[in-house]
C-alpha cells in the first residue's frame, strides 16, 4: 500500500512538471480614437481567449485605453469590433495601459523579466516553461522592419533577439505570433525570423504592402477592425478551436483579398490544432461565444476595406459624406485640408533629408522609389528615431512612419548615419509633430 501511495504520488509529480498550459500576450500599440480597430482587434482576441478556457492570470494585454471613454465614442465604455457586433471591451485586463505600452515593456515581458517590471502596470510577465504554448498578438501600424508603439518603435531585429533569448531560457514547447500591421511581413522575412526556434508566425501583409481597416461604422465615425485580424477572428469564432494552424491560414489568406497574408518561421507544427494556442474550452462554453460574437454576414469587412495609411481620409470623407449641416461639412473641410497638407508636408520634409543625404538624382530617386529591405538595423534604428524625434513622432503620426522606407533605404545604400541624421537635424528645424488627441 505504501509503494502504492509513493508511485501515485510521483506520478501525479511527473503529470504535473508535464503539463502544458496556454500563455498569450497581447499588443495594441496604437492611440488616439481614428486608431479604433486596434483595441477593437485585441479586445475580440482578449474574449476568445478567455472564453476558450484561458484564465486572465495567464493572459497580458497591452493597450492605451483611450477609445472607451473616449470624448469621440457615443457609446461610454463599449468597443466593438463588428457592425451591430457585441460589446468586446467588458472584462479586459488593463495590464499596462497609456505611457506603459512600450517596446522595453513589451519585450521584458516576454522574456519574463519581473524585476524590470516592478511597479509598472500589472507587473505580470510570461512565466511559461519548456512545456507551455505561447500565443503573441501584435495589432498597430508598421514599416519595413518596424512595428509602431504609442511613442516609438520596435524593430525586427530587438524582436528577433527577444523571441530567440525566449527559446535560450525553454520558455516555451511552441510559440504561435498573429501580426496585424502593414509591411508585417519585413518583421521576420529574409530569415529574420528563423525556422529553428519552434516559432510559427502569420502576418497580415507581406514586406512591401499595407494591411486593411474594414467595417465603417457611421454612428462611431470610425472603423471597427482590421481586415486579416477580423478573418482569424471570425473563423475562430465561427468554427471554433478544433481547425488547424494550417486550416485556419488558408481560410484567413483566402478572405483577406485586400493584402497577401504570409506565414513565417517553423511551419512544421501548422498541423496542430489553434485550440492549443488559443485554448481549449468546452462545447458548451463555445456554443455562448458563437452566439454572442460570430457574425452573421460573411463579406461585409471587406466590402470598403481601405488601406491602413488611407485610414485618417477615409474617416473624414465618410464624415463629410453623412454631414447633415453646412456647418459640419465646412468643419470636415477644413481638417481634412489640413490632413492632406500635413501629409503633402512630411513627402516633401523626407524628399529634402534623401536629397541632403546622397550626391546624385538618381541615387535620389532609386531611395525614394525602390521597395525598402530592411538588413543594417545598426544604421536605421538611430536614423528613424532621430526623424521621430526632430521631426515627426513616427509612433503617433502613422503617415510619417510610413515614409521611413525611405530612411531604411539610405541604410541599405551605405550611407552613414551621421550624414542621414545631419540631413534630418537640417530638414527638419521645427518642434517635432504629433497627433493632437
């Protein structure tokens, strides 16, 4: 009996130092109310993963939290992610919000750094073993080989290191990143991301393209969601977490006709089912979120989807379009004069730094044209926070972060830093501008 007792015991040890268990971080990196889609995408994501048995211990969101009370959103304390769809901002944690969504904090977090974390936000951070499934979703703007946070920007290269010291410490068995973001695909093309480290990740567009906002809602005056982030979503709500990695790519890479959805790193465990990931929760448990958040329309995101950097135009002509007063309309007019001018303004301001910076018009013109293939990152990290310091805030100002293409191509011509950040500190002679929420 004794014997019994002591084998059952190690047993019930070696079960447990076994056991597999799901761990999700989740990234909002933008601001400001016409950045809507953002929280939406990752509060939906937020409720799938809760309602598939994931509890909140083991879930990290980040996000600014400025879109539910908002003074813009007519419906306090609501956000959705779907015409006519359910409230998906109810429960959220609010584990680092406003001026703690930054790269250093998302990274400590995914190394697991609790030291680094202390007295910031929540302080939770990824406490998983060799054992553990990880999921990371990443919805914001992005550029060649960056992604944008509230202020700042991360680059593939700090990702890539992190995810690699992330497989180093065996904090993971499997790892799967969903990336929401234009260009996304530079974040681990061209072996950025390697297909060693039992990493298995999707993106919404592919090196050289944007990703797509859908779903115009004219009472919010604003779009509710991302076209790739919509399609995982609303496949895995529809269809639960029984289909494959796999299954689910090919489904999202079909509907998303917008942009060219790619898969990255090791795609040897894309047989695996998404519930390992996303978890595994009940029949009875899935059957309430079907009711609750799949939709009931198929087409209707990308029916007027529009490219990301469209975004802000495209909310001011659906204004103007649905304004019901002359006076509406000549107020729409005006920032939407003062947009384009803005944008006309940033084209110029990088024209002048790529033309301080080169000797020829046609070194000029092959920078300003050719599609940026981010690989000297020593080079470009220090040139776009320069530009994002002296001239536009790239992590508020997503227009301006979309013309450092330009920077990254400098990079990759061989010219030096200094000469690109005297061409900036000589371009751009005013305070640096931002969004003004």
């Amino acid at each position: 009996m004794k014997m019994l007792l002591i084998f059952v015991a190690l047993f019930a040890v070696a079960a447990a130092a076994g056991e597999s268990k799901h761990w999700a971080v989740l990234v909002a990196g933008s601001r400001s109310y016409y950045n809507y889609r953002h929280q939406a995408d990752v509060c939906h994501a937020y409720q799938i993963l809760h309602a598939h048995g994931i509890p909140d211990e083991r879930i990290i969101v980040f996000m600014y939290d400025d879109i539910a009370e908002n003074a813009e959103n007519p419906d306090k304390g609501i956000i959705i992610n779907r015409l006519g769809g359910p409230d998906v901002y109810h429960n959220v944690p609010k584990d680092y919000t406003g001026r703690d969504v930054t790269p250093d904090n998302f990274l400590n977090v995914l190394l697991g750094n609790k030291e680094a974390m202390k007295g910031v936000g929540s302080g939770k951070v990824l406490e998983s073993g060799p054992n553990d499934h990880v999921f990371i979703n990443f919805v914001d703007h992005g550029a060649p080989g960056f992604v944008a946070f509230p202020s700042q920007t991360l680059t593939a290269k700090r990702l890539a290191s992190t995810l690699e010291s992330m497989h180093e410490k065996k904090m993971y068995k499997q790892l799967v990143f969903y990336l929401e973001a234009c260009e996304s695909g530079s974040m681990f093309a061209n072996g950025i991301l390697s297909d060693s480290i039992n990493i298995y990740a999707t993106t919404a567009a592919n090196t050289h393209e944007s990703s797509y906002a859908c779903y115009y809602d004219k009472k919010l005056k604003t779009f509710l969601g991302d076209v790739y982030s919509i399609k995982w979503m609303e496949n895995t709500d529809k269809v639960g977490v029984h289909e494959t990695l796999k299954e689910q790519f090919t489904i999202v890479k079909k509907e998303t006709n917008t942009s060219h959805v790619m898969a990255y790193g090791d795609l040897s465990f894309s047989a695996e089912q998404i519930g390992e990931f996303l978890g595994g929760a009940k029949a009875s448990m899935f059957k309430k979120l079907e009711k609750v958040t799949a939709p009931t329309f198929n087409d209707a995101c990308a029916h007027g989807a529009v490219p990301s950097p469209m975004v802000p135009v495209a909310i001011l002509f659906n204004r103007l379009r649905d304004a019901e007063t002359e006076e509406e309309r000549v107020a729409i007019r005006r920032e939407l004069t003062a947009e384009l001018e803005m944008r006309n303004t940033i084209a110029q301001t990088m024209k002048q730094i790529v033309n301080s910076s080169v000797e020829t018009a046609e070194q000029a013109n092959r920078v300003l044209t050719a599609k940026a293939v981010p690989r000297n990152f020593e080079c470009a990290e220090p040139v776009v926070n320069a530009f994002s310091e002296r001239c536009y805030n790239v992590g508020q100002v997503d227009y301006a972060f979309r013309q450092i293409y330009a920077l990254v191509n400098l990079c990759e011509e061989g010219v030096s830093v200094d000469t690109i950040i005297g061409a900036i500190g000589s371009s751009c002679k005013f305070h640096p501008q931002q969004r003004v929420d």
